[in-house]
C-alpha cells in the first residue's frame, strides 16, 4: 500500500494526540487499513467510463466536385530524397586543403 506522505503526517500526529505514543506506532498501519476500505467499498473509487459509442458506417460517395481519391503530385525538385542541390547541377566539393 502506497500512502501518500501527508496522509502518513497527518495520521501520526493525529493518533499521536488522541492515544500518545502507542497511537503514533499503529498510525501507519491503521492508515494502510483505511485506504484499502476507502478503495474497495467507496463508490467514488467504483468510477468507469462510458461505453464507447458503436462504430458508424462512413458514407461511400464522395462530397460533389471532389474526387473519389485525390490526385498524387509529383514530387518536388530537389526534394529530401534528392542527392542534387535546388539548381539541378551536381555539387562540386572544393579540393581538399593541403594537397
């Protein structure tokens, strides 16, 4: 069981002033016992989401003047595929320095 720290605080210094210091040992665990209570009988822990909604079957025909299935562009020049600089020439490296 993970208590949160506040919960822990405030449980020790709450059975440590009702019922002194054998009030702060058992504050802990009594704790522990509580929250597992809370989670398991608590109708706020009992939370669940809606059922989905079942699918709708999509309308086939296409909305008029649009096309069935859009056209493919080509694609663009020098694009990321493309091992050429923008202008179409091959990249021409420098000679190397030193040599």
């Amino acid at each position: 069981v993970r208590l949160n720290p506040l919960t822990v605080l405030v449980s020790v210094l709450l059975a440590a002033e009702l019922a002194g210091l054998l009030g702060a040992l058992l504050a802990i665990p009594a704790a522990g016992v509580g929250q597992i209570l809370l989670r398991e009988f608590a109708p706020a822990g009992r939370r669940t989401l809606p059922p989905p909604a079942p699918d709708r079957p999509r309308d086939q025909t296409p909305a008029p003047g649009r096309p069935r299935h859009p056209a493919r562009r080509p694609p663009a020049p020098g694009g990321a595929l493309s091992q050429e600089p923008p202008g179409g020439a091959p990249s021409q490296e420098p000679p190397p320095a030193g040599g």
